[in-house]
C-alpha cells in the first residue's frame, strides 16, 4: 500500500500514464484505417499490444523489499502502511468489512455513472463528430485526441494538488472535477456550433475524467477504509 502523503501523486501517475497511450491511440488508428481499412486497424492495434507486452515483460520489477531495498516509506518519514497478515481468513474479513461500508457503495456508484459517460465518449464521440458536425474520420480522431491529452494534465494535477493543497482530503477536488465535467457536456451538446469550441468541450472533459477517474476508481475509497481490520 502506497503511504498516505504521496498516494494521490502516485495514483495520478497511473492515472495519466494512460492518457498518453490513448491520445496516440485516437491519431494512428484513425489515420490507418482511412488510409488501409477498419481491419488494418484492428491488426495495428494487436500488433502495438503484443509489442508492449514483450517490453513490460523486460522492464517490469518486483517489489524493493524483493530485492532487499528498503520500504519506500522510509524515504518519506512514514511508517509503511502495508497489511502484513496473509491469512486468507484475515483477508476475507477485510473484505467483508469494506463491502458493509455505506461510503464504498456510494462512491461505487458515482464511479459507475462516471463511467458510463467516460465510455459513451470513447466509444461514441467520434462517431457523434462525423454524423452530427460534419468532421472527417481523421479530423474527428485528431478532435478526440485532445480528450486523452487533457486528461493526462487533469489526472497528474488531480492527485497532486489533493495531496499538496488539499492535505489529502479528496472530495472538495472531487466536486471540482464533477463540475467541470459537467459543463464540459453543457458546451459540448448546446454550445456555440465551431470545431474551436468543440476542442475546448473535449478538452474540459478529458481534464476532469482524468481526475475523477483517479480520485473515483481507487484513490478516494483507498484513503477511507482502514488498512487493517
């Protein structure tokens, strides 16, 4: 478990390294398949996926205490907030104890309804761009690149402002993120009619999906719920 001062910035990091990887998505598979057809890009695709797997398989390293490094924590002055007890017992009670938490539930169920218009723009939004405002598949790919970009910014500064000005405290940025995303929509769908204000949209609402996806899929419910039991 990741120690309490640094969790958001560690959780922003994962959260907007897969910004990066999507924004270069939308571009090359866009692009391959205007140029080579829908299967090219459905092979480009395995073909980059495979590829990433043999690197990771070469770069990827255990734990420090595997290799007899010391905790993290200590780096930080704090007391390593790892659970020590693998009884699958002690595990399982655990479990439970988190699934009784009224609170785990309801930011289950904001993460849910996060979620669903998270993927309605991934899935949909290149598809709305080219039927309903007139962009060529390249031009709609280009357009939902600034998505993933801006959400690599609003989930880097999401865990590390809630960390440095907010002391750790997740909801008030939480709230700030949910606004935003909000008008994001609002400008989107009844807006002024211009592929400027349509970049803008996309980029008010990728910023805030990267932070309410940092703060909603993991992070808030990890700061609440003890980590022992």
């Amino acid at each position: 478990m990741v120690f309490s001062k640094q969790r958001g910035t560690v959780y922003s990091i994962w959260g907007g390294s897969r910004n990066i990887g999507e924004a270069i998505t939308w571009i090359l598979t866009a692009t391959i398949v205007s140029f080579f057809g829908w299967r090219a890009g459905f092979i480009g695709a395995g073909i980059a996926g495979i590829a990433a797997g043999i690197i990771l398989l070469m770069i990827l390293k255990d734990r420090p205490r595997t290799y007899g490094l010391p905790d993290p924590a200590s780096a930080y002055g704090e007391e390593s907030e790892a659970v020590k007890s693998s009884d699958p017992k002690e595990t399982r009670r655990a479990q439970l104890f988190v699934l009784k938490q009224p609170t785990v539930w309801i930011i289950a169920a904001a993460c849910a309804a996060m979620y669903i218009s998270r993927y309605a723009i991934s899935s949909w939004a290149v598809l709305y761009l080219q039927g309903s405002k007139g962009y060529s598949l390249i031009d709609a790919g280009f357009a939902m690149s600034t998505y993933p970009i801006a959400g690599f910014f609003g989930a880097i500064l999401a865990g590390m402002a809630s960390d440095k000005l907010f002391n750790a405290n997740r909801h008030i940025p939480t709230l700030i993120y949910g606004i935003a995303n909000i008008a994001g929509f609002a400008l989107m769908f009844w807006g002024p009619q211009s592929r400027v204000m349509d970049a803008i949209a996309l980029s008010m609402i990728g910023f805030a999906m990267g932070g309410l996806v940092v703060f909603l899929a993991g992070l808030t419910a990890c700061d609440l719920m003890p980590k022992t039991q």
